[in-house]
C-alpha cells in the first residue's frame, strides 16, 4: 500500500489530508473558507512521505475542488504560491489584489 495516496478535505480540520493505503497521514494543506474565496495558508508533507509527490497531490486535488465549487484562490503558503506559478492551468483560479 505504500504507493497508494488518497486525498481528502477534511472540512472538520479545514484542511485537505494525504493519506495513504494504511490510512497514515503523509501531508496536509490548512485552509480558510471565506464566501467564494479559498486561502491556502500552510502546506506540510511529513518527513517520511517526502519525496513521494504528497503536496503536488494535495494540490491538485484541493484546486480541482476549488475550480468545480467556483472558488477563487488565496496562495498564502509559498508551495502554493510556487506550484500555482508553475502550473498555469490554474492561473485563472487565483484571486488578485483588488478583486
């Protein structure tokens, strides 16, 4: 099971969780829901998992989910910040200043 990764928002925590087969927490991105506005305070890949595509995986994940409720997004945290930077799929997704 050591390959499997699953990625869930876990709404209670206000937090997207990687876990994996063994429902091990590998990772984790806090959040704060505003109206229509999602911010991504702080993304953590803990030290075992890292390496393995954990936080590429939380992100995806958290932005296809913000893109399909019609979210715009805050990337407080730097990985945030640098992933959205180079995928530019989701630039449209980004709220800017102003907005």
């Amino acid at each position: 099971m050591e390959n499997e990764i699953s990625v869930v928002d876990a709404k209670e925590r206000s937090r997207y969780e990687a876990v994996d087969g063994d429902g091990n927490l590998m990772g984790f991105v806090d959040y704060k829901l505003y109206s229509d506005v999602i911010a991504f305070l702080h993304a953590e890949t803990l030290p075992e998992f890292r390496g393995r595509g954990v936080a590429g995986r939380i992100a995806t994940k958290s932005l296809d989910d913000a893109r399909d409720a019609g979210l715009r997004v805050k990337p407080a945290c730097p990985y945030y910040q640098d992933f959205l930077a180079e995928h530019t799929e989701y630039a449209d997704l980004v709220k800017r200043a102003g907005e």
